[in-house]
C-alpha cells in the first residue's frame, strides 16, 4: 500500500519541477564532459565557473544537504527549515526518464557520475599536456630559426612576422603565453627552463678571449726556442714572420689568374725580401728567372786580403777560405734534429724524404720554405764575410730543378732561395761553390742526399734512368748559370757530392761525371768543374779526367768517421792534421805524383762523432759503442775511444761550450788551426757548417762565438811548424 504521505506531497514535487525547469532555461544547459570550456580553470582555482557554468550542481548540492549530508563549502549556508520544506520534495521512484523529474538517488549519481566524467577529462587533458608542450616547442623553435633569419633579412622579416601574428589566436598576451619574447624586427624564442647569454656570460667569453690573446703568442715563442749552435733560424723561426712590404709595390690583379698559387705568385710566398716581385715567366734553361733583378754589380770585395768579385782570383796560388751553408736546402738531420724530435722511432722519420712523405705536399711546402726564409738570411752572409771568409759552399738538391713521379719532394721553392742566397754573396764579395748535394736516386745512400738506404744511382733497377736524369739536370742548371751575370760570382760548379764510389762501379761514376762536364762545358760555362774522391783516397785520382779543363778534386777529410782515427789522443790527432792530411794535400796537387787542383770541401773541429742524428736519426755512436748498421763491417759495438782513456761518453762532447775547460779549448781551437794549414797546402777548404741548432763543435758561428774558432780565417797562433803539446792535464775521454 502506498504510503499517503507520497500523494499529499504531489503539488509540492511538481513546483519543485517547474522551479528546477526554470532554472536550466535561466542558466542554459547543465556543462557535460563532452563540452569544451572557453577557459578551464586550473586545479588549484575556487570553483567559481564551474558553479556559475553547473546551477544544476549547486541544487543538487542543496539536495544532499537536506538528505543530511553537511555542505563545508564557505559559499553554501545553511537553509532554514522553510527553506527545506518548500525546495525538497519526498523521494519517490520512477521508471520515466523523460518526464517524470529523478529522485534525489539518481540526482546523486548523476552528479558522481559528472565528477568521473570531468576527472577523465582531466585526466586525458594531462595526457595530452606533453604533446602539446612538443608542439608548442616545435612552434618556438621555428620562431627562433625564422629570428635568424629576420636579423639577415629585416625587410622580409617583418612582412613574414606581420603574417604570422594574423594566424595567432587573439587572446591575451599570445607571446608570454607561447614563450616568445619581443625583439626589434622580429621574435626570439625563450625555451622555459633555459637561460638567456646575458651580460655575465659575455664578460667570461672576452676575459678568456684576452687570456688567449696573451698566452698563446708567448706559446708560439717558447716553442721557437731551440738549441744553442748559434742559428738565425731553423726547422722554426724564433722571430716574426717577414714584413714583405715590397709587396704593397704590386697589384694582385698583377698575377694572371693562370699563375696564382703557383711558384710565379709572389703573394703565396712565404718571404718576398729582396725578391724582384714583378710578374714574369721567363725561363732560362727551362728554370725560372722570376725574382731577380735586371741589374748586378761585380766589384764588391770579401776582405782586404782577396780580389773583387770582377777581379780574378789566382787559383793554385791564392788559397779559398770558405764555409758551407749545410742543412739549409738539403735537410741533413744532425743540423737541423728539431725537424725529427717529435716522431717516434718505429715511424721511420729519418731524412728528407720520409720528413715530407709524413708531412704531405701542402705541409711540407709550407715548413721548409718557412726554414729556407729564416735558417739562413741576409745577416749570416754579412758574419760570414766579416769573419774572413771569400768562398761559400752551397749544397741544394735537385728538387730545386724539378721532381719525379712518386717523389714527396718540395719542387722548385728552394730554387728561389739559391738565387736570392747568391746575390747576397755578390753583395758582400763572395764567390760561389754550387754544389749539387743530392741527385735522382741518390748517389750514396745517406740520408743528407734526401733518401737514406739503397743507392738508385748507376744502381738497382732504375739507375739508368736515373743516371739520365741527372745529367737533364746539368743541363738546365748549366745553361741557367751560364748567364753573364754569374760568370764572376760563381766560381766552382759541383756536378755531385760524396759519390759512394766504394760501392760503385769505378768505371761508371768516371764516365758519367765526363759526360756532364762537357754537358756543362757546352752551356757555355767556364768556371771550375769539382768533382768529389768517392772515398777511394786521393792517391787513386792521379790521372783520371786528363781530358776535361779546369777541374778540381774535393776531399772531405774526418778523424772521426775513419777507422783507427777517431781513437787517435788529442795529440796524435793534431800531429795528424799537421802531417798526414797535409802530405796528403801535397801529392794531390801536383800532376805528377796526384790528381792536380784539390780543395778539401768539408771538415770540422769535432773529436767524436757524439752530435745526435750525427750518424743517422736515432742511431748511437763509435765514440760509445752504440752503433750498428746492419753490416758487420761497419758496425761499431764496442766503444772506439783512445785507449786508457777511462771510459767513453758522449755527455761533455755534447755540453753547452760554456763549460769547456781552458785546456780543451784550448785543443780545439789548436786542433782547427792545424786543418786549416794543412788543407791550405792544398788550394784551400771550406768549413762544415756554418751554422748548426746544436751542435757546437759543427757550427763556425757557434764556435767563433765560444772562443774556439778564430775570429778571422787567416788569424792563427798555431801553424804546424811548432811541436804539439801533449795536454796531460786533459782527459782522454772528454
């Protein structure tokens, strides 16, 4: 049976309806999940617009109150009971959804079932979150890269700019809200949670930028320093590049666009000084002339002791006293060791050939015209001249001419510099000895002819062909030293030095060196021919090249490098000196008991063979013991230092000059003086070298400059005909 109460309470429900009908069309339609907000607020926010969006909610808020549910809400007060009575109808059940009004049951779920829906929404809202983030950054991003290009391109920035703010959504402040921040002519785009390069960082970048500035020049300059053999230059240069200001006398528009970078563009080298800069490309003999000047002047004069350039010099009767300029265009390691200190025995750095193999074309280019500019410059041939010399020695190679397939060789720079290095010596009165130091193939085998190993000369299966090579070579060398302008500055034309003929075919080396004489004799020249001993002994040239003119033979005379001579005590070796070399020189020079004009074209002061790279790179010493070549016959294994001596080191022959006891100074200068005699009984010598990194005891100028080597070549307090001291007082082994 119905209980009563549910029919007398129908009026009252039915207001309720209507009142709550009125409501929805007041506020419009309750909000559902499905319904996007205009602005959502955040989780954190009073509920205002959902309340004010939901006044369905709000009654099914009062409803619950009354169902005895307590509303903590500080919006929501209490209702009187009247209040009750008049908006909360009796519950009551119904199966009609569309007409009959819910119960305060289903108003509930309805409401539970709202929240569910709206914290799905938040939910999937949330999942949505990072994709948008991603868009937004993809968006900021683009902004940033168009910022880039608007700093470019201000004009088409702006008409660019102007059309992207049309796309925005007009809301407020779009550019906070999408991360851009304003800039004049455009947008750059700020990424949350990343800093801007503000003022501090950019006073950290200049204080390391100065700090740069500062440190590495004094880098570059510590790493210049080498040794103290009293060079001008070296494998590095320890002054400032050349200024080469002759070249503001020239236009780049100048050099054709077919001679740029090449050897006839003045701009890619490396020194210009004293180089005729105008653009030419004359050849004499097939070799350029580029860099010479038009005029020349003979009369200048070395000293006061020896004729002017264009006066003749009375050789036979007038001895040379020169000097070689070694380690210069031909790289010999024991002169220049800085050239392979930094690579390791297993890489098999070891000469010229395998020093540019590793340093590849460009590389190598640049590093040996940088030693050419700088080893040796004007100021030496000025020292040279003023310590007494008249003759220099130049040893060149023939990539100064030209290079082979397969060659690692520099070509031609070193050409430039033999033509500048001779007009020095026509300016300071000094005359020429060429001599080629280096020939295709090498004609011995060491590592100062460009290749250390085999020799490829007359020998192994490309000697012929080398063997023509070289004499192409004297041809074009010939007919360019045949000019006039070098008929009076060059004196002495070497056709090769130290010819291995103790591993040669006698017969073969003869021959050629008869075919390049006349090959040099029909260029036109008629300077002297020099021709070296081969190490056979002078005493073996006595009638060999009758047929050529003017011919000299060169010695190259060492105790250190001859069996049984280096252990000679530092008496014996000056008795030597003054005896042996000096009879030696004498039998030579005369017809008939020798070869005819001799000069000695290499020696030194040195008493042990103790320089590093002296006997090859990384190799020891007979001086210690440490030197094994492979061949038991030359192989050094047991220390060959004078007997008694009390052992043999290397650490004092190689120490700074500074520490040079008085007795042994006194010894090498004696030492050096007793040569120079006894080559002097001879038609004259030439110094090896005149300027070494290190090694002392090879460097005139650094012996000059340490008190063991006279000041002038022909000043002398010793001369042979005074008995030797014995120096007791000083060690054998030192």
């Amino acid at each position: 049976m119905a209980d009563s109460r549910h029919c007398d309470a129908r009026p009252d429900r039915e207001r309720a309806r209507r009142s709550h009908t009125r409501a929805r069309r007041e506020h419009g339609e309750r909000r559902t999940p499905r319904d996007k907000p205009e602005k959502r607020a955040s989780r954190n926010e009073p509920n205002e617009h959902r309340d004010r969006a939901s006044p369905e909610r709000r009654d099914r808020s009062e409803k619950r109150v009354s169902r005895g549910t307590p509303d903590r809400s500080p919006r929501h007060r209490p209702r009187s009971p009247e209040r009750r009575r008049r908006y909360d109808p009796p519950s009551y059940t119904s199966t009609e959804r569309s007409s009959n009004p819910l119960s305060f049951d289903s108003l509930a779920k309805l409401d539970a079932h709202n929240q569910r829906s709206s914290r799905q929404l938040q939910e999937k809202e949330q999942l949505l979150a990072p994709k948008e983030k991603d868009r937004g950054y993809e968006r900021r991003r683009k902004e940033k890269v168009a910022s880039g290009r608007v700093l470019k391109d201000k004009a088409k920035h702006r008409r660019k700019s102007e059309y992207g703010r049309e796309k925005r959504r007009v809301v407020s402040g779009p550019l906070a809200e999408e991360g851009g921040v304003r800039k004049r002519g455009g947008y750059i785009a700020e990424e949350s949670g990343k800093k801007r390069f503000g003022r501090k960082c950019w006073i950290a970048v200049l204080v390391i930028v100065l700090l740069l500035v500062i440190l590495i020049p004094v880098g570059i300059y510590a790493s210049k320093k080498h040794g103290g053999g009293g060079g001008s230059g070296g494998s590095s240069d320890d002054g400032p590049a050349p200024a080469n200001a002759n070249l503001k006398d020239i236009n780049e528009s100048d050099i054709p666009a077919t001679a740029k970078n090449t050897y006839f563009d003045p701009f890619t080298w490396y020194d210009t000084m004293d180089f005729n800069l105008t653009y030419t490309t004359e050849t004499v003999g097939g070799l350029p002339v580029m860099g010479l000047n038009s005029k020349w002047d003979n009369s200048a004069q070395a000293n006061e002791n020896v004729p002017a350039l264009d006066k003749g010099w009375a050789y036979g009767t007038m001895p040379i006293r020169g000097v070689n300029l070694g380690g210069w265009l031909s790289i010999e390691p024991f002169i220049t060791p800085s050239f392979f200190q930094s690579y390791k025995p297993n890489q098999g750095i070891i000469d010229e050939y395998t020093l540019t193999k590793e340093l590849g074309p460009q590389k190598a280019a640049k590093t040996l015209e940088k030693h050419y500019a700088t080893f040796i410059k004007e100021e030496d041939f000025q020292q040279i001249q003023a310590a007494g010399f008249d003759h220099v020695r130049i040893p060149y190679s023939y990539w100064a001419v030209t290079t082979y397939p397969g060659d690692p060789y520099v070509p031609k720079i070193s050409w430039r510099y033999l033509l500048r290095a001779i007009e020095y010596c026509r300016k300071y009165g000094l005359r020429v000895n060429l001599d080629l130091h280096g020939l295709p193939g090498s004609q011995n085998g060491w590592n100062h002819s460009g290749r250390q190993g085999a020799i490829g000369w007359l020998n192994g299966t490309d000697g012929a062909l080398n063997v023509q090579r070289s004499l192409d070579i004297h041809t074009q060398l010939s007919t360019f030293f045949a000019q006039p302008r070098y008929k009076n500055v060059i004196a002495i034309y070497g056709l090769a030095n130290e010819p291995k003929m103790i591993a040669l075919p006698t017969s073969a080396v003869l021959d050629w060196e008869t075919k390049a004489a006349a090959i040099v004799r029909k260029s036109g020249m008629q300077q002297y021919i020099v021709v070296g001993d081969g190490f056979l002994g002078l005493s073996k040239w006595k009638g060999q090249l009758s047929g050529v003119q003017n011919v000299m033979l060169d010695v190259h005379q060492y105790t250190i490098f001859n069996k049984n001579q280096i252990n000679y005590p530092h008496q014996k070796k000056i008795q030597y000196a003054c005896q042996g070399w000096t009879e030696q020189m004498q039998q030579s020079v005369n017809v008939a008991t020798g070869f005819g004009p001799t000069i000695c074209g290499e020696w030194s002061q040195a008493d042990t063979d103790c320089a590093p790279y002296l006997n090859n790179v990384n190799t020891g010493s007979r001086w210690e013991g440490t030197l094994p070549t492979g061949d038991p016959t030359t192989s050094v294994m047991t220390p060959d230092c004078p007997p008694n001596s009390g052992g043999c080191s290397c650490d004092k022959a190689n120490a700074d000059p500074g520490s040079y006891s008085d007795d042994y100074k006194q010894w090498l200068m004696m030492y050096a003086e007793a040569q120079m005699v006894s080559f002097e009984a001879g038609w004259g010598w030439f110094y090896w070298t005149w300027v070494t990194e290190s090694a002392t005891q090879w460097s005139w100028k650094a012996g000059m400059a340490a008190g063991i080597l006279p000041k002038k070549t022909w000043q002398r307090d010793f001369n042979c005909t005074s008995s030797v001291p014995d120096f007791k007082n000083l060690p054998e082994s030192y």
